[in-house]
C-alpha cells in the first residue's frame, strides 16, 4: 500500500507515520514543515493552498491513499485568523481533494474533520453519534463543516472514494503546548525542575471533553482509510472535566501548585459538554481505544520533564 500524509510533520502525522511504517506500508510525506525524521526519501515539501504544489506531490507520492492531516488545528488561532483558516482547512482541503481524483478516481482519500462541528449539543444529544446535527459554533468548527462539504461532494459524484474522520480531543507526547493537556504538563516540569514558581494558569476547568490517545487515533485511521468510507466519529466515550485532567496530571507529577485562572486562556461561550459514542468505528473495523487516561497524561508529563530538562 502506498500511502501519502499530508501534514506529517505536525503532532498527529508523525505518529501516523510510524504506525503505517510498522503495519508494512510504503509512506510518503507532503509537509510545509521540516522533513520527517523516519521518511529522508520520501517526504516532499507542499503548499496545500497552491494547486501546483498539491498536484506535484501527488505525481511525486502516487498514493492508493491519502491521509489528510493538514490544517490549523489550534480552535483560537481560526478565531483569530478565519482568512488563513479558510485558505488552508477549506482551500487547502479542496486541492487535496481535487489532485487526488485527478491523480486516480480509485485513490482513496481520509480527510480529518473534527468533533467541533457539532457545534452547540444540547445535553439531550449526548453521546454524540454521527448522526447529529451539526451546529458549527466557531470559525475553526465552521471551516472544518465547510471542507467536509467538499470532501461529501466529490465522494456523491463518486470523483473520489473519501472517509471523513472527527476526532475528538486526542493528546499525546509531543503535542504543541497550546492545547490543554500539553499546556499544563509543561507547567508542571518546569515547576519540577524549578525553572518556575509552583503557580499554573488554567483556562475554563469546567468543560467536559472527550480525550483519548494519538496512538490510539491514528490505528483507527489506518483501519478506517481500508473500510468502505463514511463518516466515523473517534474518541473513548468517556466525557471528563478540564478540572479532572488538571487534577490527574498534578497527582502525576506529585507536586503542590497554587491554580491561578488566566483570563487570557479563557474563550468566548464554550459548549459545556462534548463526547461521542465511538460504535460506528468499532462496527466497522472493531476499533476501540487501548491507552488509558492516565496513561496518556503520565507519557505527557514524563514528556515535558525530559524536554524542560535538556532545554
Ligand atoms: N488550550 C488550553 N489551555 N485550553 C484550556 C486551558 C488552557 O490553559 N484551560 C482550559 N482549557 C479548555 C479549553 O477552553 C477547552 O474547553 C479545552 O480545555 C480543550 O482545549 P484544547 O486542548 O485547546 O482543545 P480544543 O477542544 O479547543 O480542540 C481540540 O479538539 C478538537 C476536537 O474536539 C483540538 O485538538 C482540535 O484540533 C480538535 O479538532
């Protein structure tokens, strides 16, 4: 199988890449970052935004499948900048689409939506399933939405086979110390190392989210990208408080801070409740999620204490 990752040197894309190098694939890697590590040969430099870009990667990578991780992943940065996120996550995401069906109709394409784009759920519509409304409540949800309208347009015309993946929260080692749990676990090594005073800054501790494992999320990837395309919601079905993460990985670490809200970490109105029901995936490709909560939260904090400390 020759399988093509757009966007493989962010978070998820690198550990994308060395799951379809241990399962046998032969991996290709478009990036507008650094080349990857595991791909010295076979990793080529893309501009999603630019149709010649896109197309050169696909005659270069000739793909039977695309995994397309590229985009603004950070929900504040598309708040801030909706220009750049429809350039990239719809723009970006329509030549992907485009390049690969003109490469080959037979190519199959695995485009990573979001859990964001259901929006505001009421609690009655709790677990979410794939079936939901769909209420995209911000720029980067909206952006998502807009780019899953394309990937569903070429799938009706039947240009392109395409699997449309939302995932929700998923954290790891190595993730950008923007998002939440990475956010915090670098609070604490520092605080460990005595790079820092023992004060961690929080955003809103009260919403519920859905977090799971990259490791995890990236098997369902693969397993999906061989089924029969659709839509699939990923998670680990477990709704749990901004609070509760905070309060694992702080008895992690072992350590006594002081938490001290930062107002500049605080969003506008958030929806206070967000998980899934992950059935759809497991019916289809008896996917499940394996790595535990703690688990991840453990590798993440033994993460940052390594990072900090060679810094
Ligand atoms: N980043 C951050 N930093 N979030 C905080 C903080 C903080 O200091 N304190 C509380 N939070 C809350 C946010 O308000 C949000 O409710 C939650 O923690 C998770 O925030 P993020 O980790 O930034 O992720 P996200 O939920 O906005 O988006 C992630 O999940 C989506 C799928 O549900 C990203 O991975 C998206 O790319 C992904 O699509």
């Amino acid at each position: 199988m020759r399988a093509l990752v757009v966007g493989a040197a962010g978070f998820v894309g690198k550990y994308l890449v060395e799951h379809l190098l241990e399962q046998g694939d032969e991996v290709f890697a478009g990036t507008m970052k650094e080349p990857v590590a595991l791909l010295p040969s076979t990793t080529f430099p893309v501009d999603i935004t630019d149709p010649a870009s896109t197309s050169e990667l696909m005659q270069r990578a000739r793909p039977d499948v695309v995994y397309h991780l590229a985009g603004i992943s950070f929900v504040p940065e598309a708040e801030s900048n909706f220009d750049r996120a429809l350039a990239v996550n719809v723009g970006g995401t329509a030549n992907v689409l485009r390049q690969a069906h003109l490469f080959s109709k037979e190519t199959q394409v695995l485009f990573v939506s979001s859990a964001e784009v259901y929006g505001q759920v009421l609690p009655s519509e709790l677990p979410i399933r794939e079936s939901n409304p769909l209420r995209p409540a911000n720029n980067y949800s909206l952006s998502k939405r807009m780019a899953e309208l394309v990937a569903e347009r070429y799938q009706r015309q039947g240009a392109i086979r395409c699997t449309i993946v939302r995932p929700f929260n998923h954290i790891g080692p190595g993730q950008d110390a923007r998002f939440v749990a990475s956010s915090f676990a670098q609070q604490l090594a520092r605080i460990a190392l005595g790079k820092a005073s023992p004060v961690l800054r929080v955003g809103n501790l009260e919403a519920r989210r859905d977090f799971s494992d990259v490791r995890d999320i990236v098997r369902a990837y693969r397993l999906l990208a061989q089924g029969e395309g659709g839509v699939f919601n990923l998670g680990s079905g477990v709704p749990r408080s901004i609070q509760t993460l905070l309060d694992t990985l702080i008895s992690v670490s072992g350590l006594a801070v002081t938490i001290e809200q930062d107002p500049a970490r605080m969003r506008g109105p958030e929806v206070p409740e967000l998980f899934t029901s992950y059935e759809k995936a497991q019916s289809a490709v008896g996917w499940k999620p394996e790595v535990t909560f703690e688990q991840s939260l453990g590798d993440i904090y033994r993460y940052w204490l390594q990072r900090e400390q060679n810094e």
